[in-house]
C-alpha cells in the first residue's frame, strides 16, 4: 500500500555529475504519465479536520492523464496486491519486488503466508508461497525476498511478473483521516448544498500535489445545453462522462464509509470539464473510437516501419516493458517522429552549425535593390496619411488585400520565445481567466492597431504553432474570447516541429535514436524552418491557395507583427516572392522576425522539403539505453548528441534576389 503522494509516481532520470561520465542501472521502467493505482491496496493520507500544516490547491485537471478504469479481474476476493515481483537477484533463487504498499516493513520482513499471481496457460492463478525472508534493497525502491522451496535461479525466473497478494483480512488499522483506495471506488459523489447525486467515484489517482478522483457522473447531469448552461440533474444511472475532482478539503469535505457516499463542494465549472459535448449514442461513439483505433494503428506500422528502414529499431525495446499507459506513449511517440524529414536532417549532419547572420548580408545595398526604410513611428496598420507619406498607398494596398481574404497570417511561438502565455486552473476557473487577460499575446490579438484590423478578421485565416503543451492553453484562450473575431474554421492550432536527438558517435555505420526513458524519446525543436514543414505535412499550404489566399504572412515576435501591412504593401508592389522585416538594432534574425511569402513561391517550398536545410548542433543530452537487458542511465559530461536545426531563412536559396524585398525599421 502506497502513500497518496506515490500513488503515481515518476522516477525522473537524475541529472548528470559535474566531472564524469557515468551508467547506472535504472531503478525501474519510470513513469512519465499518471498511471492507475491497484484498487486493492493503496491507501490515501487525507485529513477532514486540518491539511498538516500547509493547504493543498487545486491541480491542473487533464483528461488526458489516464483513460482506465479500474478491472473487476485484479480484485481477488479476499486479498490485496502488496507488490510486483521484476527481476531475479542474486544465484540463490531470490527475488526484486517492487512495493505497492505503505507497510513494506509489516509485508515484506514478517515470515509467514503469502500468495502470487499468476498468467499460467493464459489462466490466472492464485498460489500459496511461504516468505522467509525480505530486506530493503538500497536506492533501488524495492525489497529483495525469499521464498520457501525456491532456491535457484531458474526457480526465482519463473515468478518475475508474478502479484505479491496478501490477505484482506490483514491490511493495517489505519489513522483517523486516512482512506485506503479501494474503500473510496464506488462511494456516491453528492453535492453538499444541494444533496444531489451527482456520480460514482470509478477510480483515484495521484497528481503529485493531490489525490484525483476520477468521477463518473449520471447520466445527462451537467451537460451544456443549446444556451450555453448545465442541463438539470436527473436521476439517470451511472454512464455519463468522466470528470476528474481534486481529493481535498476544500472540494471534499466529507466522507462517510458508512454510508458509502462523500460530498463534495466543486468550484464553478469543475464538473463541467472535459465533459462530452456531443449527443451521439454510445454505441456510434464506440465506432467511432474504433475507427480511429485502426487508423492510429495503420499509422503505428507505417512509422514503425519507416524506422527500422533506417535501423533505429532500438526504439521499440520499450514495448516489451511498462504498463498500458507507457506504452500507449511510446506509440505516440514512433508516430509522431517526422521520419522524412529526420533522415533529410541525418543527410546534413556533417554540415557544421551556424547563426544565420543575414542581416548582415541583406543591408549591403549592392545584394538586394528592392529596399525600404521606414521609421518605427510609421509601425502599425492604422497609421495616418500624413506621417506615411509617399507609403501611404502601401499600406492601403495592404489593408485591401486583408479585406479581400487574400492574406493568411503565422503566427510562430517556439519554446524559445515567450509570449506570456499563462493558464493555470487553479482555486477557480475564473481566477486562471483573469491571468490568461494579462497574457502579451491576448493583448496584442485585441488591439487592431497593431494587429489584423478587427473587421477585416472573419475573412483572414490564422495559423498558430506552439510547443506541444500549450496547445489546449491556446485553444482555451481563443475560445474564451469568441476566438478574438477570427472565423473559427479558419484557425488552425498546430504543434511546434521536433525532431528525435540522436547519437553523435556512430553506432553499427548509424546514428541511434536517444531515449529519455524506455517509452519516450529525446527530441527537441526544429527551429522556425520546421514551419514550412508544419504548412506542408497538414496541406495548409494547398488549402490556402484553393481558397484565394495569394500572400502567407510568417512572424515571430510581438515587434514583427505591427508593420506587416506596410511589409505586404511593398511585396505586392514590386511584384516579388519573399518580403523580409530587419530591425535596425537587430544583431540575430532567429530571436524573431517577419516574412511575407507570395502563394506560389510557398506551394514551391512545401513540395520541396527535402531541399530544407538542417544544422547538426552538438549538445549533452541524458539518456537510458539497454544493456545485457537491463536499462541503464547515460548521463555525459559533454556533448554527446546532435540537435537539429533548421531556420526559415534557408528558403532564401530557393529565390533570386531581384524577387527578394527588404523594409529596414529605423529608430
């Protein structure tokens, strides 16, 4: 039985020494996602009267977390699971268990009865064992035991993945304010105010700074309705959605074993998290998932086997270890790795790493004749006739060219770059909405001076591309501000490119893969060249072109974004290719820029991707690797990988310079 705070737990790879280069066995396969807890024998520390000295906040709410519930099959009347038996130790015939109990010492030190688990033939069976022995295995988080009659190793190999049971009877008395588990699955969950059934808790996990419990509400209970509010409550069984509620005093302050119920006191919109919004029927929704579990697994082979096309089956080691949930992750992982452009990247990596310093380059009037020069006053979109002058019409073309639908916007936003994005639910919904106003990002999205003008914005299409986890911020924020006037079929949330890291010393005549842990690979960000990537694998690129767009606007950075209009203007008017924004004080083009692409010159691009230039840089990256079929730690004191890295302004190859326009911004 665990403690709540390791109901889930995650054993991070450490980080590594200073001075050496060291391996070390891995303790055991970690857990990068909140994993199921057994029903059966954890128990949760939870006081109804205080919070031992510190209040506890409301945690981040994630459907994502885990998808399963708790299996009738592991509960075996009559007893708990008290560990899991991984590996052999030793010659003479004992064992590593790894524990799932608050009591190792009561479990695994007391001599007598015990019981195991066992897939025999495709049947599970319970057997009678007799422990003689146990002692505490040191930085391992496990217990080394011996069993009665088992005193060989080929005796021992035979038990690994077998369920240390104890008896039910047995479990310890536990202190006031605390729960085990197993106890809390089943209770009715009842709001206190109203008295009101709301659901059934299914299942509890641990979030690392509290208890979940996973809820299953009635059935139609607090669904939204056409008016945008909670439908009534009704008495309808147990088979609507699950939610997920913070197990904590503030939101559950009372429970009754007795009465086999808790109430609860949700914050305002809690239960209305993640809830489905659809009516289909259970059974369309089941076909569905189904649908899209054979998909996913057509693209699982079609990854797997472009991967071992380029000998980096290595990868798929992690399969034969870890639960459900690891290697449901490791799956995401294989599909997402862009294999095309990992073995582009793979070709150059002899090509050595540099910064593009094109600034430089492009200022010198002798390489680009197509030039402007135009003060940082001028920089916005609604910029009087009388300070413009002469570019007046520039930006009038612009603003026509907006309103007609004829430009679609990029708005860039790597990991590197910080746009203030802030979204945090914590004590309430609403207090994370009021730090979401604050962002730099939705103050910019609603001030039409600097950006698209507000009535130009139904017909202009927008593209965002951040890192993985802001993604559902992102889309919160615009559907919070009714998706600040865009048409929301026109607005696209995509996923920062990133490429796996792989070895820098040659393996068998190949650079390998580098894994973080057994189901997750190192990768890192490919840099703003990954967004020609982004239009081309999602066809954004084609899609935009069928509906009459003529102009992709590229921008990264709050600065880039106000003077795109003059920007636009002036590639229209010289009729060229590329538009380039230069800041006068800039000295690096990578901490962000502005480009403007003319349609034809973007479809050229994203056909020919393979034309994309990468840079190998070369870093220290931790990894794990298997070993005599154990998984070791590789933590190096130098670089020992490389880093992709491509950047936008290698398109520029692609175009002469007579179609290349530069607009200089003075101070």
């Amino acid at each position: 039985m665990q403690k709540a705070s390791l109901l889930c737990s995650s054993n991070p790879i450490s980080s590594p020494p200073a001075s050496f280069y060291t391996c070390h066995p891995l303790a055991a396969p970690s857990r990068n996602r909140l994993s199921c807890s057994s029903p059966a024998s954890f128990r949760l520390r939870f006081s109804l009267n205080r919070l031992h000295g510190h209040r506890h906040r409301l945690s981040p709410l994630r459907s994502t977390a885990t998808k399963e519930m708790i299996e009738d099959s592991k509960n075996v009347s009559g007893f708990v699971e008290i560990g899991f038996i991984s590996s052999v130790h030793g010659l003479q015939g004992e064992i590593c268990i790894k524990p799932n109990t608050d009591f190792p010492e009561l479990r695994f030190c007391k001599a007598g009865r015990r019981w195991l688990r066992q897939q025999v033939s495709g049947k599970e069976t319970i057997k009678e064992v007799e422990l003689v022995e146990g002692r505490e295995h040191p930085g391992q988080k496990g217990w080394i035991l011996s069993f009665s009659g088992i005193e060989t190793v080929d005796q021992a190999r035979q038990l690994v993945g077998s369920i240390l049971l104890a008896e039910e009877e047995d479990r310890p008395h536990l202190e006031e304010g605390e729960f085990y588990t197993r106890d809390l699955v089943g209770m009715k969950v009842i709001l206190k105010e109203t008295g009101q059934v709301v659901g059934t808790v299914v299942n509890v996990f641990n979030s690392g700074a509290s208890d979940l419990l996973h809820v299953m509400l009635k059935s139609s209970v607090f669904m939204p309705n056409g008016s945008g509010e909670s439908s009534n409550l009704t008495e309808a069984g147990d088979t609507g959605p699950l939610v997920w509620v913070p197990f904590v005093e503030e939101i559950v302050p009372n429970v009754d074993l007795t009465r086999r119920e808790m109430q609860i006191t949700p914050p305002k919109g809690l239960l209305q998290l993640n809830v489905r919004s659809d009516e289909r029927s259970k059974k369309e929704r089941r076909q569905l998932e189904w649908k899209e579990r054979k998909k996913f697994q057509k693209r699982l082979i079609a990854a797997k086997k472009k991967l071992c096309e380029m000998e980096q089956q290595h990868i798929f080691h992690g399969f034969r270890f870890g639960d459900k949930i690891q290697t449901s992750l490791l799956a995401d992982q294989i599909v997402s790795v862009n294999s095309k452009l990992l073995q582009q990247a793979l070709q150059n990596i002899e090509i050595a790493s540099k910064r593009w310093n094109i600034t430089e380059s492009l200022t010198g009037t002798k390489l680009v004749r197509n030039r402007l020069r135009i003060s940082e006053k001028c920089f916005s979109p609604c910029t009087s006739e009388e300070k413009l002058g002469a570019n007046f019409t520039l930006q009038e073309k612009a603003l026509h060219l907006f309103s007609k639908g004829k430009v679609a916007v990029v708005l860039y936003m790597s990991e590197h770059w910080n746009w203030g994005i802030e979204y945090d639910p914590g004590p309430s919904f609403s207090m994370s909405m009021e730090n979401l106003e604050t962002s730099s990002l939705q103050m910019l999205l609603c001030d039409d001076q600097r950006f698209v003008k507000v009535e130009n914005r139904l017909s202009v299409p927008l593209v965002l591309i951040c890192p993985a986890d802001e993604i559902n911020s992102m889309e919160k924020l615009f559907s919070s501000n009714s998706y600040f006037g865009f048409d929301p079929e026109k607005v696209w949330f995509l996923k920062e490119e990133r490429l796996p890291v792989v070895c820098s010393l040659l393996e068998q005549n190949r650079h390998k893969i580098l894994m973080k842990s057994p189901w997750e690979i190192v990768q890192s960000p490919v840099g703003s060249g990954g967004v020609i990537s982004l239009l081309s694998s999602n066809n954004i690129a084609e899609n935009l072109a069928q509906t009459g767009v003529e102009y992709i606007q590229v921008c990264q950075g709050e600065k880039y974004i106000g003077g795109s209009s003059l920007l636009l203007g002036f590639v229209n008017t010289k009729e060229v290719d590329i538009g380039i924004q230069i800041c006068e004080d800039t000295e690096d083009l990578e901490d962000g820029f502005g480009m403007i692409f003319s349609m034809d010159l973007m479809k050229k691009l994203t056909r020919q991707i393979n034309k994309l230039q990468f840079y190998a840089i070369a870093k220290p990256n931790s990894h794990v690797k298997l070993v005599d079929k154990k998984w070791v730690n590789v933590d190096p004191s130098s670089p020992n990988s490389y880093e992709f890295y491509s950047t936008i302004f290698s398109c520029l190859n692609a175009c002469s310079l007579d179609k290349i326009c530069v607009m200089e911004i003075t101070y």
